[in-house]
C-alpha cells in the first residue's frame, strides 16, 4: 500500500495580500474604524499579525491599500456598466451614474467602510491622496461621458452629478426604505435629462 501525501502549498503572496485586504474592508463594515484593529483583521483573515506586517508595513499601511483596493473596485464597477450600456452616449452616462444604485455597490456592508475611508481622508495625508485620485478618475470619466453628449461646462456638471449620486447613495445605505434604489435611479435620470 503506497501512502500518498499531500503536498503542503502556500498561499502567493498576491492571494495572501487580497485576503487581509478583504478582512480589512470586513472589520471596517462591521466594526467601524474604532473597532478595526490588527487583532480583528487577523482573525477576520485567519493569520498571524506577523503575516500582517510582512505584507504591509502596518495597519495603516494596511488601510490605505484596502481604499485604493474598494476604489479600483468600484471603478471597475463602473465601468462595465458603462460598456453594457451599448454605444449610445446618453445610455452610457446614464449607465455609469445610476450603477451606484445597483448591487454590489449597494451592498450595506461597504456604507462602514467607506465612511471609514471619508473619515480618515479628512486627517491622514496618504488616503486623502487616495481619495483625490479615485473621484478625480471619477470625475474625469464622467466629464468625457458628458461631453459625449454634447454637455457644455462638463467639468461642474461632473462635480454636481457625483455630489448627487453620493448623497443618494448613502441615503440608501443609511435607510434603504427611504425612497429605494429605483427612485434614485430616476431622479439621476431626471437630473442628466434637464441638464444635458
């Protein structure tokens, strides 16, 4: 009888990174900044915080990753709204606006950590850069989807529309009875019509 042994393997590194990123964005929805701590995040992902330190300098170095991770995440979202949305421009606006109404950015668990995130960008110098880039990217596609539609003065068009959906959003996510995701839908519908 030839006993077969299992070969031990190991997480890549990438995959280990990804895990204490979503633990990270686990704790903060959960926990909230105060109760995100390097105990919460290492039991969340099943590690050691030595592991933690090993793939990032620290908790904050930790937090940091996981904003620019959420947001590319988003933005990839987006995105693919948009390109479903067709080749009509107005379509494609109105697709990569309303996309936050619709899962998986409507999922309750990302209101904590994203206001974690606003929270920090008013005192941390490293994720407000973070948060600069991610709504100047934002901002920049939502410009070009405006002036493909023949918008004029798109540059505080894209800035109104994001304060807009943002204001929305987290209405919903704070009481998704309030008013629902398909009337926040048509109220960005109505907005984009009168304005554009």
């Amino acid at each position: 009888m030839t006993v077969v042994r299992q070969a031990f393997t190991r997480e890549s590194a990438d995959a280990r990174r990804a895990d204490l990123i979503e633990a990270t964005a686990a704790c903060l929805a959960e926990h909230g900044l105060a109760g995100t701590n390097v105990r919460a995040i290492c039991a969340k992902a099943g590690v050691s915080p030595g592991l933690l330190r090993h793939y990032f300098g620290g908790i904050d170095d930790l937090v940091a990753a996981t904003y620019k991770a959420t947001s590319d995440h988003m933005d990839a979202i987006f995105a693919a709204a948009m390109v479903q949305a067709g080749s009509d421009p107005h379509a494609r606006l109105t697709a990569y606006l309303t996309a936050s109404f619709r899962p998986p950015v409507t999922d309750p668990e990302l209101l904590g950590a994203w206001t974690a995130f606003w929270a920090l960008a008013r005192s941390d110098a490293r994720m407000a850069a973070i948060h600069a880039e991610s709504y100047a990217g934002y901002r920049a596609r939502l410009g070009e989807l405006l002036v493909a539609c023949g918008a004029a003065d798109a540059d505080r068009l894209a800035i109104m529309l994001t304060a807009m959906v943002d204001g929305l959003w987290l209405e919903l996510s704070l009481d998704a009875e309030s008013f629902g995701a398909e009337a926040a839908v048509h109220m960005v519908e109505r907005a984009v019509s009168a304005l554009v």
